[in-house]
C-alpha cells in the first residue's frame, strides 16, 4: 500500500518548527550579511586594541533618524523593511503589522513595542574609533541601510543590551548568534573599528555555530 505524502510532509513542517529552523511570521533580514567564511576573513584583519574615549562619547554626535525617502526616516524604513503586512500612514508611520524579533524569540502587533537596534552601538563604535570620525561619517554609521548594522527587535530587549559587545551580551535565541556575529563582523569590519580581545574571543565562538 503507497502512504500519502502529506502526513509526513506535516510532520517534517512540524519538526523543523519545533527545531527552530522555521520561524512564524518569516522575518526580513538586513543586507549585507557575510557568508561565516567571508565573516572568518573580516575577523581576522580587524584590529585588536583596549577601548578608548568612553567618556566623551555623546549620542547626539551620532545624528539619527533621518530622511531616508519621502516622508519616511530610517527607523520607519527598517519597520518597513522588517515586517511582515505593515500599513503606514501619510506621514509614514507604521499603523499595522506584525514583527518577529529575532533576538528574543517575541512576535509583535505593534510600532511602539519595537526598537531599531544598531547592531555595534554607537557608544560601542565611539570606543573602538568612531571618536575620530566627522559628525558627517557617524551620521552615516547611525542610519546605514547597506551594511547589516540596523534590525527592528523587542524595545526592552534593546534597551537591556544597550551599549554591550558580544562578550557581555548575546541574543537569547541561541541559533540566531551565528547570525548575529556576522553582523558585527560586517559592520566593523566595514567601518574600519577595532576590537577588543575579549569581543573577538566572544565572536569566534558564536562564529564556530555557524554551519556556512
């Protein structure tokens, strides 16, 4: 007797959910993130070096959000770009949708629930090099759309990372480290700012999960 497909078409479906390999709502991903050999390469030419400057870092030398197109910024463009049915107003401002945080597993209805993380924060970039930078040039690492530095995640989740490296924080999601690795790798690669030894050990072994 020939089994119907369709059971165990359902049950692979079911298996990789409950594996975590499929995620409900799909979420959109930023650009620009390496493959883990292209990430392996940018962490291997990346500076090693202590921190520097903390204390004359100021968030307002970072200028953000921005105009990005029409009435819309950046924080209201990667709302765009991260959910999943969102409705905006005239002025841009997402009225409905759905958005699945990747750090943290939680799904959202609601704009107001979501913050727009910058992967390596400000605070971060200022300590590993951004001090030096023209307010010109911060402004562009605030609000790069190219580069896998911005992701629309659960506001507190944001707020608690604030301004940590991978060596104090990670994403609970444990499967979404590899990826979030290569983020960091990307954007500080890209933005010539260094790293810490500590940051980089942590990198290598989120790095190491990676599969490709």
């Amino acid at each position: 007797m020939r089994l119907s497909p369709r059971p165990l078409v359902a049950g692979l479906i079911a298996g990789l959910i409950t594996l975590g390999l499929l995620a409900s709502p799909a979420q959109a991903a930023p650009t620009g993130i390496p493959s883990k050999a292209t990430a392996q390469t940018y962490l291997n030419a990346l500076t090693v070096a202590a921190e520097a400057n903390a204390s004359t870092y100021d968030r307002d030398l970072f200028p953000h959000w921005i105009t990005i197109s029409g009435t819309c910024n950046t924080r209201e463009t990667v709302l765009k770009r991260d959910g999943t049915n969102v409705v905006t107003s005239s002025a841009c401002a997402a009225t409905s949708g759905s958005w699945y945080s990747p750090y943290d597993g939680a799904t959202w209805t609601a704009a107001s629930d979501l913050d727009i993380d910058h992967v390596v924060p400000l605070a971060e970039a200022w300590r590993s090099g951004a001090n030096a930078w023209t307010t010109s040039k911060r402004q562009s690492f605030a609000n790069d759309l190219t580069r896998p530095q911005l992701i629309a995640v659960t506001d507190n989740v944001n707020q608690s990372k604030s301004d940590q490296d991978p060596s104090t924080w990670q994403p609970s999601v444990s499967s979404y480290r590899c990826t979030y690795a290569k983020m960091w790798i990307a954007v500080k690669y890209y933005w010539a700012l260094k790293l810490q030894s500590s940051e980089k050990t942590a990198l290598q072994t989120m790095l190491n999960t990676c599969s490709g």
